[in-house]
C-alpha cells in the first residue's frame, strides 16, 4: 500500500502522483583492468558514469551510446550494450524524494576514452573510490563490486 495521498476519481481512491518524477537516464559501465570509467562534468566536484537524460523517443541503450560518444568520446553500437542493473535511488543535489532511475550498461571498446567538451576529467574507479560519487554513482560501483567486476 502507498503512503501517498490518494484523490477520488468516480468514487474511486487513486493514488496521488509523486511529487518529483524519476529523472530517467542511461548510463555505460566500461570495465578495464577490473576499473570502471567515471567522469567529473565541467563544473562539477562528484565522479558520474558517463551517462545523461533519455531524449523523448530515444530508447535507453540508444542513450546510454549517444552520452558515450558526447561525454568520453566512444562510439559504441547500442545492440551491443549488455543491459546489467538499473539503479533507483535519490538524485543528487534535486529535493528529497526525487529519485534518478538509471539503466546502466555494460560495453566494450578498443577506443580510448577521452574528456569531451561536456567533461573536464575522466576517471578510471574502484569500489575505494566511492567517496568521489553522488548516490548513484555509489550503487553502481558497489553492485558491480558485488558482481565480481570491479576492485
């Protein structure tokens, strides 16, 4: 049962909608010697997957290769993304109770990741890296810690 308040429609409780909606993104987890590649935006203090908002229409593994290429300059073929999580949890620096929804996918590339104009640094992290990350970034190196996939 949900504590959000409920409205009456045709006599009939509805729950109410949530206050803040999900930011929906996606995000690419490249893995190199058991280290996962992490971005600090321009402007930013925090270590992020390289990722970003889904653009309407656009599906997540579409996204997730499109912020690949804006953001560390990889070209990646959607198809080949290996969907492993998403992860649901608070949003960083937005009010309490607006959550990011975050698909992450796995990938592999011969290419070396570069900063784009979007990301001033780039970042190849461990589960000890964790202080560096908002609450997203978080869960993600600890699941794939959890997984056997990162240090």
């Amino acid at each position: 049962m949900s504590d959000a308040p409920a409205t009456a429609v045709n006599d009939t409780a509805v729950p109410a909608p949530p206050a803040h909606p999900d930011i929906l993104v996606a995000a690419v987890a490249l893995i190199r010697d058991r280290r996962v590649l992490m971005v600090t935006a321009r402007g930013r203090d925090v270590w992020f997957m390289p990722g970003g908002k889904i653009d309407p229409g656009e599906s997540e593994a579409d996204a997730a290769a499109r912020e690949a290429w804006e953001e560390v300059t990889v070209r990646l073929d959607p198809a080949a993304l290996e969907p492993l999580f998403t992860v649901l949890i608070q949003a960083h620096g937005e009010p309490d109770g607006r959550l990011v929804r975050m698909a992450v996918f796995g990938a592999e590339t011969p290419d070396d990741p570069s900063a784009s104009a979007e990301v001033s640094a780039v970042h190849w992290a461990t589960s000890a890296d964790a202080a560096h990350c908002p609450p997203a970034g978080v869960e993600v190196l600890r699941l794939l810690h959890a997984a056997g996939r990162i240090d």
